[in-house]
C-alpha cells in the first residue's frame, strides 16, 4: 500500500479501504455512500501527497463491506479509486469502480430546462460513454459531459 | 490525551487536533472552519468511542493554527471541544471554545417569517443566553433557542 511508509489514517481490522479519491472530491463520496450517516467508525485523511492525483485523499471504514453497485456510484468522482477489503487487519480482495450503464441521482443535468433543474425529483440518466463520461438523461435526452458534469 | 492508548488519527507535527466534538455535528465544524477550502493536510475521526459524548469526533489540521474567533465560531456545534495546538508533535497549548456574544451564519432564525428564511442573506444573531445557547435575530427579534437550533 502506497500509504505505509507514513500512514496517517491507522490500520483497521475488518472493514473498507477506499484510496486515491481525488481530493476535492472527498465529501461527494462520503454523500454518495452515505458515511454520515452510518454508526460505524470511520477515519479519514485529505489533501495527502499523491503523485498521481496531485492531492488524494482515503477513507478508511470499520466494519462495512460495500455492494459493488454502491462502490460504483462514486465513479464519477472518484474514477481511479482502488478498494482494499480488510478482514483481520489483512487485504482480502482489491477492487477498482467502473462507472456503471445508469445513474440514479449524483449527477445534476446540464440543460437548465430540464425538468430535473425545476422539480423537487432524482435525476436519472444512461451512461453513453463510460472515459469521459457522458450521460443521456432520462427526462430530456440532453448529453451532459464530462466538462459540465456537476454532483449534486 | 485520551486517545493515546489507540491513536486512530496519527499525529502531526504543527497544527491544531480539535477533539471532543460531537459526531453528528463534525460536517458543521468542518464547513465552519471551511475545511473544505484549505490545501493543508487533514486526517480526522468520527463514530470513535467516547464515555462522555456517546460518540465523537476528532480533527487534526497540519500547519493552520485557527484564531480564537474562528475556533468559537464552532462552539454552537461543538460546545465540549478540546483543541491542542502542536509544534514539534508535542503540545504547546490547550484551547477550549467558547460562546461568542454575537453569531453571523451558521444558526437559523427560528422564526419562519423572518426575512433571512426568505430571502439570500447571512442570518446575524445577538447571544442573549450562552448555555444553554438563546440567539435573538437582529432582524426579526425573535429567541431562537439551544432546542430549535438549526446549523446551515
């Protein structure tokens, strides 16, 4: 693990690693898997040193194994991040996210007349292209794109 | 330091360890503070065991040393929090928060008629009561009180 020289978040016994999240968008992963609201403990440390991300931040979660389709959710803000499944302190499976065919709220549509900008509703789109992402929203057919993609 | 026996957060060198906030409350502090917003380090805790809070969180900030007004700033949320203030990984002085005599932001006027529900502005408040807390809005004049509290 990349962090182990210096490791500024301690070790958990069983639970989920998730790594390398682009700092700036820490807190729409913890929105988008819930962590404010769960009673597990969770520690967590950001703007760290990443040669890749430039700034990264982890989350590291006690006691919660996540579905794949929850992890997957967080793609869109965190496309590169790598899961490690802890149980009794050791690394059981490695996981990366892929950016699922639909999404179910997260992403806002770009187009300010789409009704999803107007209406108290949960935005929905088919992903049409996975790197960059675009998204087709399911109310008005509008593309919106990686460069204009905003989270909710 | 409490959590010595099992440090979850590791230590910095320079900076600030704000501890003893309330859990549900850490996203309040970290929006008050704009933690969010700093290029500096940050590692944190929550959902930890505390026998006073129930459950609690710790933040630590690497080399940002917060002034007394921002810090109070926090006591609204965080009334408890116990801050260290580090140089060399050693501490060089204890702070505790406490109730400023005028609050901008961060509470909502508990009057649903009050200008500052209704329109874009900062809400701006006089303490009339530190503990528990009664604001009174400078708009309106109505006592919001420490149970109808609610953070923006």
């Amino acid at each position: 693990m990349e962090d182990k020289k210096e490791l500024k978040v301690s070790a958990i016994k069983n639970g989920t690693v998730i790594d390398h999240i682009p700092s700036q968008n820490l807190f729409s992963v913890i929105n988008i898997l819930g962590l404010n609201h769960i009673k597990q403990q969770v520690t967590l440390g950001f703007n760290l040193e990443s040669k890749k991300l430039g700034k990264k931040a982890i989350i590291k979660v006690a006691d919660i194994f996540f579905k794949d389709a929850d992890l997957n959710k967080i793609s869109l803000v965190a496309p590169d991040a790598k899961l490690n499944i802890i149980k009794d302190y050791s690394v059981v499976e490695k996981k990366v996210v892929s950016v699922p065919d639909e999404i179910s709220g997260i992403a806002k549509c770009m187009n300010p007349k789409c009704i999803t900008n107007h209406e108290q509703m949960t935005t929905s789109f088919d992903v049409v292209h996975k790197s960059p992402v675009a998204l087709k929203c399911r109310y008005c057919d509008k593309i919106t794109d990686q460069e204009h993609l905003e989270i909710i």
